[in-house]
C-alpha cells in the first residue's frame, strides 16, 4: 500500500531526486517548496516532464507560512524535511532570515506533524555543521590531505554538540527540535546529519555544494577558486546512497525513531577538495583545470568525515557507490546538461 509523502523543499537536489523515486515506486507525494532555490523551477520541470503534472501535488508556499505547511501536512505518513537556507556564508551575512527559514521553520513543520492527525514520520535533513570547527580534535597534515589522529572511522553522534555559525545554530535548533519532539510528543522523527552529497539535479554554487560547482565550473569554463590549501578533507556521499538511507530509516522506524544519524560517505569515500579531487576532475574532462588561489574562510574544517557506523547497525545501511562512481555519474549529468547552467 502506498504511503503519504510531504517532501518540502521537494523541487531542491536532494528532494526532486527523492520525488523521482518515490513516484517511481508508486507513492503519494506533496511538494513543498517556494521555488526561491537556484534550480528548483528547473528540477520540478524535470519532474513534470518525467512524470506529468498531475504525477504530484504541489504547494508553492515558504516553510515561514506556518498555516500553509499545517495544510499541507494534514493526513500525510511521511514528512522528510529538507527546505533550507543552506549556505554558511548567507548566514553570517544575513542571520535573521536563515533563523526563520532554518529554525521556525522547522518548529513549523513539526507543528504541522503534531496536527497532522496521522502521527506523521519526520525525517529531517540536518548538517555535520552542529559539531562546529572541532577545534580540539587533533589533524594530521600530509602530502595531499589531512587525517584525523585519533578518530581512524571518523566522527560519531558522541560528539559534542558545538553550533558555530548562524546557519549552524539555526540548522542545530532545529536538529535538537526534531530529537526532543520524539520524546515529548512521541512523534517518530528521525535526525541525518548529513555530510557532502553530490548527485545529479544539484545546481551547485561557489558557496554550498562545491562538488557539483567545480564540476559545473570546469565543463561550462567559469572561474575556480580553492580557499585554503586544498588538502582538506571530506567524506562524500552520492545522492542516491543518501536516499537509501531515508528509505531505511522508513522501514526501521520502530528501532530509528528518536534517533540522531551521522550520514556521509564514511572513511572509503574521502576526498580532498582539490589535491585529490582536482585530478579527477581533469581526467574526466580530459584538460587542465586552471584554479585561482583565496584565503582560507571562517570556520572551514581541515577534515570532516562521518562514523557511519550506527546507520549501519540500526538502518542496515550503506553507501553503494564510490567516490570515483559517483563523480562519473555527475560529470555525465552535468555535460549532458549544460545549456541549464
């Protein structure tokens, strides 16, 4: 029997790629989303043309409206929460809407869960953001990359909490939010705080998935620039991995519920940003890859990457693609498509 899925933000990357396979699979689906994203109109076009107009329900309203995702949510199964203000640097330079985007409303939407009157599974779309700059984690320097010395499977849930950033802060609120409405309202909300995801339909920008802006930038001949060194580290997770883990988390819900899950590529899918990932890039596009050079930014870790162990205990999940699969599969995307960009 098909399930009632809310998807806000369901015209983003990672939510039109979910609304394609949940429509594939035969599942209800209402999406939530303002259109506001670089890409979205592009991405729920896709959706159309792949699946009709009438495929999907669709509500063109901001996640801010709190009577307007209450609508929304009513007798829905599934909420997965991924409308978003998402880059850091937005954050900093303007604090007040990414509080009310990220934080209210995210206490909107699990409002609108408590209402809903069906006891609605709540997936939220969190961030590694809320364990801030680790600063006393101790980093190893390499030839080509930073290690942690301490963590070898990376970090776990454990962790202390330590939100740096207003998009951190805003992203942690709402994380520690869905986690205490499990608690106090039994709603069988579920945390992924999720690492770098990278897929096809991510219409990448310089400040926030920097995977697909390099690999925008290097087909369509637009500026790179690598802040810092470009030895740093991070565990990639292709979009397709990450959505298994949602569905998982789904099927598993009686053992998820309540619970917090670290989710990126873990210690077999890092990557450096450039040293590592620059080459990649060059021979898939078969030439050299020019870069400018810029200083290091504001709370920009040297390594993150994600112990993936509890998602593997308690979702029985995962990742299935390789960095070198997943890249592939992007560049394929990203050329077959480059009059979009």
């Amino acid at each position: 029997m098909s399930k009632r899925f809310l998807v806000t933000g369901g015209a983003g990357f990672i939510g039109s790629n979910y609304v394609s396979r949940l429509l594939r699979r035969g599942e209800q689906v209402h999406i939530y989303d303002n259109l506001s994203r670089h890409g979205a109109a592009k991405n729920l076009a896709w959706l159309e043309e792949q699946f009709g107009k009438d495929a999907f329900q669709l509500t063109t309203a901001d996640i801010r409206d709190a009577s307007a995702i209450a609508a929304a949510a009513h007798n829905v199964d599934v909420i997965v929460h991924l409308a978003a203000q998402v880059a850091v640097t937005t954050s900093v330079t303007d604090p007040r809407p990414d509080f009310e985007i990220n934080a209210q409303g995210t206490f909107n939407v699990l409002e609108a869960a408590r209402a809903a009157g069906t006891q609605p599974i709540v997936v939220y779309a969190s961030t590694n953001k809320v364990y801030g700059g680790m600063e006393d984690v101790r980093v190893v320097e390499e030839a080509e990359r930073y290690r942690y010395a301490d963590y070898p499977d990376g970090i776990s849930e454990a962790m202390p909490l330590d939100f740096h950033s207003p998009y951190g802060c805003s992203k942690g609120s709402g994380d520690q939010y869905v986690r205490d409405y499990h608690r106090i309202y039994d709603l069988p909300t579920v945390v992924m705080r999720q690492s770098c995801i990278y897929g096809p339909r991510q219409f990448g920008v310089e400040d926030q998935g920097w995977v697909a802006w390099f690999m925008i930038a290097a087909i369509t001949g637009k500026p790179i620039t690598i802040y810092g060194d470009g030895k740093q580290v991070r565990d990639v997770l292709f979009v397709e991995d990450l959505l298994d883990a949602y569905d998982h988390a789904i099927e598993h819900i009686g053992q998820a519920a309540g619970n917090v899950f670290n989710l990126g590529g873990g210690p077999a899918n890092t990557i450096s940003i450039w040293t590592e990932f620059g080459p990649i890039i060059e021979q898939l596009a078969h030439k050299a890859i020019p870069v400018g050079r810029g200083d290091w930014r504001p709370g920009d870790q040297k390594i993150y990457v994600s112990d993936i162990g509890k998602a593997a205990r308690i979702l029985e999940w995962k990742p299935r693609y390789s960095v070198q699969e997943g890249m592939q599969c992007l560049f394929d995307w990203v050329k077959s498509n480059r009059q979009l960009f």
